[in-house]
C-alpha cells in the first residue's frame, strides 16, 4: 500500500449519520473476487437515479466535490455489515482520508488494513468543518497530517486527533498486518523453532531471551500414569 504520512486534499462533505456499507457498496455489487472494480458502484443508490443517469442533488455529484479526496462524514459511519468491499470501493474512487464523529469498529480497522486514514474528531469539530465547506461552497481544502496527528485549512482551523501507534505504524509505512508481522519474520521462526522442540520433547530452546518461549510439552511415554 502507499504509506500515509501527510495529505493535501480536497473535502467532499456527506452531512449524513448512521451510513451503512450497504449504502455505500450495496449488497448487489459483491460478486466480484478482486479489490478492485467498485469505484464506479459506491453510493450507488443516492449516487444514480433509476434511470442510471448521476443525480445532480447527490453530495459526491456537486461540481466542487470533483476530485475530492477527503470525506466529511457524519457520526456512525460505516456501520452495519463488516464488509471490507467499502473501504475499497472509497479507496478507488480516491479517498485518502474519511473524517467523521465516530466510525463502526470493523469498519475502521478494515480502513487501517487497506491504507484509508480514519480520522475521529469531537462533535464541535466536525461542525466547524461542515460549516467551513458550506462557507466555501464546496471548494474547501484541509492538510490530515499522520505523523503531527492534526487536521488544518489555510484560515485557521486546527484539530488534534487520536489513532493506536499500532494502527499509526501500519498506516505510515503502507502495512497492512501480513506486512506488519513480516517485519518480526525472525521472531515468528524463532518462537516456532522453540515450539517444535517442545513438542518433541527436547530441550534445545534458541538462544534469543528477547523471543517468547512456547511452554507447551508433549508428555512422553509413561509420563502422568499412576497405577
């Protein structure tokens, strides 16, 4: 994945609460075995009329959210089914960085998973955000900086926002948590080493004290029976 660090985007706005992954890939749309493929379905419901023409009423369809790589987003976003098919979907369609209230829980991990920067301010926040978009009639911009852990625009706004180091360090290095473990690769063999000679009953260990040792043994042959 392309790490996060700082971004320089564009706000599309999305003054809705509670929006679920069924509204924003529908559960029609995931019949496809890859990542990709779903840019052009997100928010298909409110995004198309019946007809499939764009509606022009929907938020992403403004003329100012053209390009738009940030999200302003209303609380409970993501909620519903734990379906990683959203996070790519905003991912295709250019999304770096969602900003809401809050997020559902498997929702934001799968955002930590796939490069897409979940970023959680407090009410007051999210409604000065809101209300600067309105004020710029759509063309708003903000500067999410991972590493300062802050959202900033050029007249004066600053929020400070929490993430888990761990999350943090996947996200700036462009890990997804098969990359992360990779990183302990030697560690991971070593505990695995010690593990086997446990089972075997032996007790060559390797000789890394910094390596979690598996404490697990086989019994041999007579052990533990009690006439």
């Amino acid at each position: 994945m392309t790490p996060f660090v700082r971004h320089d985007g564009r706000v599309a706005a999305l003054p809705r609460v509670n929006v679920d992954t069924d509204q924003i890939v529908p559960k029609q749309f995931l019949k496809r075995i890859e990542r990709t493929g779903f840019a052009p379905v997100l928010f298909h419901d409110w995004r198309y009329r019946a007809d499939g023409s764009p509606d022009p009423a929907f938020e992403l369809n403004q003329p100012a959210a053209a390009g738009a790589t940030i999200l302003l987003a209303g609380a409970n976003f993501g909620c519903g089914s734990s379906r990683e098919h959203a996070v790519w979907a905003l991912r295709e369609y250019g999304f770096r960085v969602v900003i809401a209230e809050s997020f559902a829980d498997i929702f934001y991990a799968n955002c930590c998973q796939n490069g897409l920067l979940a970023v959680r301010l407090v009410p007051g926040e999210i409604r000065e955000l809101f209300t600067r978009h309105a004020r710029a009639a759509g063309a708003y911009d903000v500067v999410v900086d991972l590493e300062a852990q802050t959202v900033l625009d050029d007249a004066g706004f600053r929020a400070a926002f929490s993430i888990a180091p761990y999350h943090r360090e996947m996200l700036l290095r462009g890990l997804d948590e098969i990359g992360r473990t990779l990183l302990v690769e030697d560690r991971v063999a070593a505990f695995e080493r010690g593990t086997r000679n446990a089972e075997r009953g032996t007790e060559e260990r390797v000789s890394d004290s910094t390596v979690p040792r598996s404490h697990f043994r086989v019994p041999r042959s007579g052990e533990g029976n009690h006439a």
